[in-house]
C-alpha cells in the first residue's frame, strides 16, 4: 500500500490503565461500563472516571465458558471473561445498563453468583418512547445517584452536578462534530475510530482537548475512495476497518451504537436528572432502546444521501437479537432505495476472516 | 354475495364447527373410558379432563379464522395484561401459543426456513422465526391466523418480543402499544418502576378503547380480573397438589393443559375447566394414581418445553421411574394470582406484571426452585438450556452447580430448543438423560 499522503499525525491517547492510576492518585474513582447507554456526566459528578468495556475483543473466553452458554454475545462473553481474569481490578465499581436479554444476564449473574469485589450498579433502559419512559429514567437516575453517594461518601451538589452536565453537553457537541467533520479530516477510517472511540475512557478534559486537536487538523480533499456507511453495534475486530481502509474505501458516517447512536443532544429542563434523561433519549434510533424499524431506515438513508455514501456495511456481533430482528427491513429498505448493503457477521475473538474480506471486496467493487 | 359469506362463516365458526369439535370431544371421551388408544407402558393416560382443553382450544382457533369479520383482533405477548382486552372485547391471539402449536405438529422448522430464507437469522428465537414464517407463507396448522388491529407486547418475559413485535408492526402497519415492563434485579422493583409500568397501563387505554370502539367499563375489567384471578388460583391448586406422592398430574400434562391460563384467563370457562380438573386430579390422588406408573425419582423441569419432543421425553423418564412433578415454567402463571387485585386493577396489574420469574433475576429462580425441591419433594433437577431463550437460560450454569452443592440434588443441563429441532440430539439427550437416572437410582 501507498502511504496515504492526506493522513496527518494522530495525537497520543494514554493507556487505559495510566488513565485510571493517574486518577486514583487524585482520589477518584474508577467505573467499569458495559454496553451501551449511561449518564457519563453523573459519574463525573462524583469524580468517577468511566471506562467502557465493550467485551474487550481477543480475550481468553473459555472463562466465561464455565456460566454462560455459547449461544451468548461475545460482547457478554468476553466482558465476563475480562473480569474473573483480573482484567477489571483497576475499577471500583461495576455499572451494568440494560441494554438486551443477554447484558441483563450479564447483570443478573454479577449480582448472584459471581459477586465480584466491586459493586455492581444495574440501570435499566426505558424502551418506552412515550414521556413515561423519560420520568422512569430520570427516576433510574436519582436511584443511582442515591447509590453512588453510598459508594463513594459524597454528595455533589446540583448546581455541582448541573455543570458536569453542562461540560459534558459540550463534549459530546464536539464529538459531534467530529463526526459531521469526517469527510475532511486527515485520517483512515481505522485512525477515526481509534480517536473518536477514546471518548469511551478519557477524562472530559483530555478528550475535549482531543476533540478541539482533531477539528484543528487541516482539512483535507482525500484521495477518491468509497464511502460507506457503517452500521452495527461496535467496529471490533478494528482489524476490519483496517480492511476497509486497504480496500480503497472510507466509512463517512456510522450507525454504530457505541459511536453513531450516542451523539446525545444537549437536554432542555432544568431538573439535572430530567435533563440527563432527555438527552440520552434523544440520541439517534437505536434497536436496543427499542427505536421502530422505519425510524432507523429513514435515520440510515438520511446519512447515506447527505455524505454521499454509496452502500451500507452491517457489522453485525453474532448472536446480537436487537440487531439481527432489524436486519431484514433494513437491508430490503435500502435496496429499494437504491442502495445496496452487506452484512459481515463477527465474534469479537476471531480475526477478520479472509471469506470475510473477499465479501467485502466484492461488496466494494460493486459500489466502486 | 357478502351476506351468504358471512352466514357460511358464521355457521361453521358458532354453529358446525362447534358441533364438530364437541362430537371429536365425545368420541375421545369415549375411548378414554374404554381405556382404548393409550399405549405407554410407563405413563398413565392424560386426564380425562384434557380432552376439554383440547376442544376448547380448537374452539379458540376457529373462532380465530373468521374473528376479523366482527371483532377487532389483538395479537399479544403471553405474560401482558390481557385484562384490558378481554374487557374490551378484542379476541385474542397469542403468537407465542401459535409457536408452540407449530412446535408441537412438528411444522415450526419448516415455517422457520420460510422466516429465515427471508433474511431472518437462526440465531434469532425459534417461535419468532416461526410466526413471522407462518406470516410470510400464510401456513398454519390451526387453518387461518387472523390478522391484528393491534400489537399488543409487554416485555417482562424478555426483550426479545419487543424486536419481533416492531417486525410485525413495520410489516402489518398495525399500531404496537408496548408495556415496559423494567427487570427487577434485587428482591422488590423500586416504586418508580412500578408506577412507570401502571402510567403505561393507564395511557394504553385512551389508544385501546380507540382501536376497540367502544370504551373500558370498570365493572368488566374488575369482573375479568376476577376471573382472572380464579383460574390461575386454580392453576396454581392443581399444580400443588402434586406434593402428593405419587405426582397426580405430570409437568408434560401441565404445559399442554395450560394452554387456557395463558390464553383465556379472564373467561368464565377457563375458570370452570380449571375446577373441573382439580376435582378430577383430587379424584387421582383419592385412588392413588399417579402420572408415572411406578414413580421413582420427582423431576423439576426449567425453562421452556421442547415442544417436539414432549411425549417422547416424558416416555424416557418414566422408562426410568422418573416424574416431572413440578416446572418453573408452569408454575409461573400460577404464582402471581395473590397479586391481582380487581379492587385496585391498574396498579395490581403494574405489579403483577412486572414479577414474573423471567423479569427477576438469576438469585431469584434459584430461590424459587430450592423452595419448589423442598415443597414436592423433588430428588433431581432438569434445566432445560433453551437456545431460543436466552432470559430463563442465562444463569442456568450456576444455578445447576449450587443446587448440586447446596441442596445435594443433582441437575442436569440439557441442550436444546423450545421450536427447532435442529437444536436437538436425540441420541446425546438419551444417553445425558439415562445417566442422569442411572445417578439417581445410586
């Protein structure tokens, strides 16, 4: 492969574990966080540092093998895995959100039987649309700002906890338009998402300095490539958006539910947990939040038409119901629309297959 | 041309059809009598009250082919608050019970290609992928589904009916009125959660009486919770009295037999079925009969029924002097009957519906069968892992080892699916199956 002249630099991102020593040093807290809805800003209320755990991919799973059955996510596999190997020690707390059958397993399980050494904080995710749903959330919140007071003796207070939202409203505005400034920037599809994704574990700080470094980067025309839109729970393996950067082609706009679907609009009351619930309800049409079928299709040929994209890649995680139940509206949706679509099934332990990239490169010359 | 249609169809849904289910009736009656047309060495004959069951559930669905003429027709999830319906006058389909009727003709595989070579995955729930089949082709074994005016889920037995119901919506343009219903982790749901459940109870109604044309009177809905109340009182009696040893009723004659709790709760005849069977199990018991002829070991069954292999399990373990005496599946619609209030029905619905076994958590269930071990006796336990139920089965791998630890009952897993048969061994089910007996027998 050719360098690619327009690709520029890419700023540091510390690892994860300095990140939570650093912060314990301050006398923070560290939460581990599960898929895929949860209210960031109060956690930063109570100085708790957040840290997804979005499996993590290629962990040793056999240890989960011993209580759940294999017909389970890797997404819920792996995150099990990661923890009785140790891998979640840096944290102090445990929240599980509800976000399918199987992570209300996950959290069900972690409150039973595993009991680990953290607490396990569970929030559950209204599914109706209707204003009840975003009164039991904001309620869901109070419940567990009641909890993390107990874990952590203190009590921020709400103008405290208003204004972690307010610097979270503006976080999440400059992932936005990060996101919006795709076509520009100088970065492969793979760089992107290696950025935008450590909104999942940096301080707000370093990652609104992040957000300000990237949208400062010069824009660039890019190389012709094939833009696509990418849908599905979470780019992992990242080996595949490697692929899809050797194969001439750039993911301009995502529905992914750990990036896409969680760029939140900044809420409107002025009670901080209804605020909170309004914005995390607010985000674009997301399957686990129970979002109908033709929303998403409108939301998927919405950002398909205004980044010009040529054809739809869903990366679908195996065993993943609230995706796999959309799937068949959604692609016959699209190709009635004109626009064609693939779907490459994955578990987050297995690397990309080259069946895997052969079809994609089919796909792709198709488009091209 | 319209008019003779309908009189046709009214006479065969109220008049010859009827007939004919209840002459079917007399004849199986018949021959139960004679003691004619049962051939098992190990399992006593069904209740003579299954018969009833029988017909009343035929009687269901014929009246289902030709409802969309005069009624207005909700499908619904199987743990909803059907009260509101019932009281509305919708006639009731629930596609989940339409499954396990497929599972059971051994059609759900054939149905579920049809779903699955229109996209839908495998590993997706076998009786979703068995009604949206039986939608796409039009085939039944119950003649003709009718269609829906409303979708009507609640999604406290998983969330797995909130993505097929949103199918069903975006393919039949029917509205969905959805009950959330939040998973209650720790031993009670907060009061935040229970009156989020009762205001979605509460607004369903101004979208339900729109749909039903007509309005919700509060003297039917307390009368139909009444009913309701009854029959899974009722249930719940049947199913207790298999304390009794030998088990008068086995848990294979439970998940057919409670075909009528799930789907006719709130009717007077569902009430009187489940007096009549009560009457004749107390009657078994009386003349010491049990469902397994020489019962040995008492079974408690997890999880869903593998619906196409129902008969030829229970003939395995009563080959073994093995009983399944009681089910946390067939258990759960009885449980809750303390909860319905028809004196406060919105707020007892909230809180009736949002504790069923499969909306609470992992500890729970483990609770629930050690209690049920010690309240029948039990000496082994199955746990179905169901491929397609990923809810009740999550936390069986535990669950089976602290039964074994703490109780000092062995339980076995056995892989399988409630509807796909290509989820099932029959040889390894046999030999786990027999090993497992040949364990209890030391």
């Amino acid at each position: 492969m050719q360098p690619d002249v327009n690709v520029a630099p890419l700023p540091s991102i510390p690892r994860r574990r300095d990140l939570a020593r650093a912060h314990h040093e301050r006398g923070g807290l560290v939460a581990a966080v599960l898929p895929i809805h949860y209210p960031r800003a109060l956690l930063r209320a109570f100085g708790i540092l957040p840290m997804e755990v979005w499996g993590p991919p290629n962990v040793d799973a056999a240890r989960a093998a011993s209580r759940l059955q294999p017909y389970v996510c890797s997404i819920v596999r792996n995150a099990l895995s990661f923890l009785e190997s140790g891998g979640l020690q840096i944290a102090d707390l445990l929240i599980v959100p509800h976000a399918c059958d199987s992570l209300q397993g996950l959290g069900s399980v972690l409150l039973d039987f595993v009991h680990p050494a953290q607490p396990v904080l569970p929030l559950y995710l209204p599914r109706n649309p209707a204003p009840e749903g975003t009164a039991f959330l904001a309620d869901e919140f109070r419940a567990l700002h009641q909890r993390l007071a107990e874990v952590t003796q203190r009590t921020p207070s709400e103008s405290e906890l208003m204004q972690a939202i307010l610097d979270e409203e503006v976080a999440d505005d400059l992932l936005r338009r990060v996101h919006e400034q795709r076509p520009t920037l100088p970065l492969t599809t793979f760089d992107f998402y290696h950025l935008v994704r450590a909104r999942e574990f940096l301080p707000l700080d370093s990652f609104v300095s992040l957000a300000r470094a990237i949208l400062a980067m010069p824009a660039v025309k890019s190389p012709p490539k094939i833009p696509i839109v990418l849908s599905g729970i979470v780019p992992e393996p990242m080996d595949m958006l490697r692929a899809v950067d050797e194969l001439g082609a750039s993911v301009i706009a995502d529905d992914l539910a750990c990036c896409g679907r969680r760029l939140y609009p900044a809420g409107r009351s002025r009670d901080p947990f209804m605020r909170l619930a309004e914005s995390l309800l607010g985000g674009s049409p997301d399957s686990t939040r129970g979002s109908p079928i033709q929303d998403r299709l409108d939301h998927l040929l919405g950002l398909a038409h205004s980044t010009g994209s040529r054809g739809v890649v869903f990366h679908d995680v195996k065993f993943c119901e609230p995706e796999l139940f959309d799937l068949p509206v959604l692609r016959r949706g699209l190709r009635d629309a004109g626009l064609p679509s693939i779907t490459v099934e994955v578990d987050l332990n297995d690397a990309v297959s080259h069946q895997a990239r052969t079809r994609l490169e089919a796909f792709l010359e198709m488009i091209a | 041309m319209k008019a003779l249609g309908d009189l046709r169809d009214y006479a065969v849904a109220r008049v010859v059809g009827p007939a004919a289910l209840r002459v079917q009736r007399w004849g199986n009656q018949w021959r139960a009598w004679r003691g004619s047309g049962w051939e098992s060495a190990y399992l006593a004959p069904p209740l003579g009250v299954a018969v009833r069951g029988k017909e009343m559930v035929a009687r269901h669905w014929l009246a289902g082919r030709y409802a969309n003429r005069d009624r207005k027709v909700a499908w619904i999830t199987s743990a909803a608050p059907v009260e509101l319906l019932h009281a509305l006058g919708f006639f009731i389909v629930y596609p989940e019970n339409h499954g396990a009727i497929c599972g059971a003709a051994r059609v759900a595989v054939d149905l579920s290609c049809e779903a699955e070579n229109a996209g839908y995955s495998r590993d997706l729930c076998s009786y979703a992928r068995t009604d949206l089949g039986s939608l796409f082709s039009g085939r039944t074994p119950v003649g003709r589904l009718p269609m829906p005016d409303l979708l009507f889920a609640c999604t406290n037995i998983c969330q797995t009916v909130l993505f097929w119901y949103r199918v069903l919506a975006h393919q039949l343009r029917v509205p969905l009125v959805l009950i959330d219903t939040p998973f209650v982790y720790f031993e009670t749901a907060p009061e935040h959660a229970v009156a989020y459940v009762q205001r979605q109870i509460e607004t369903s109604v101004p979208v339900l009486e729109k749909i039903a044309g007509r309005s919700l009177g509060m003297a039917k809905l307390k009368e139909t919770g009444t009913l309701s109340r009854e029959a899974a009182h009722l249930w719940m009696e049947i199913m207790q009295r298999n304390a009794h040893q030998p088990a008068p009723i086995s848990v294979v004659d439970q998940f057919t037999l409670m075909a009528p709790v799930v789907e006719m709760r709130g009717e007077p005849a569902t009430v009187d079925f489940y007096a009549a069977m009560l009457r004749e199990v107390d009657g078994r018991i009386a003349e010491g009969v049990g469902a397994v002829k020489d019962e040995r070991h008492r079974l408690l069954w997890d999880n869903l029924p593998i619906w196409y292999r129902l008969k030829d399990v229970a003939e395995m373990l009563g080959a073994g002097g093995a009983a399944l005496v009681a089910s946390t599946y067939t258990n759960a619609w009885g449980e809750l009957a303390d909860l319905i209030d028809p004196e406060e029905p919105f707020e007892s619905m909230a809180r009736t519906y949002l504790y069923p076994i499969l909306n609470r958590g992992t500890g729970h269930k483990l609770k629930t069968m050690r209690r049920m071990i010690d309240q029948y006796s039990l000496d082994g336990v199955l746990l179905h892992s169901d491929r397609s139920c990923k809810p009740y089965s999550i936390g069986q791998l535990d669950q089976r080892d602290r039964l074994a630890r703490e109780t000092g009952v062995p339980a076995l897993l056995l892989e399988a699916d409630h509807n796909d048969s290509r989820c099932y061994s029959e040889a390894q089910v046999a030999n786990r199956v027999a090993a497992f007996i040949e364990t209890l027998e030391r």
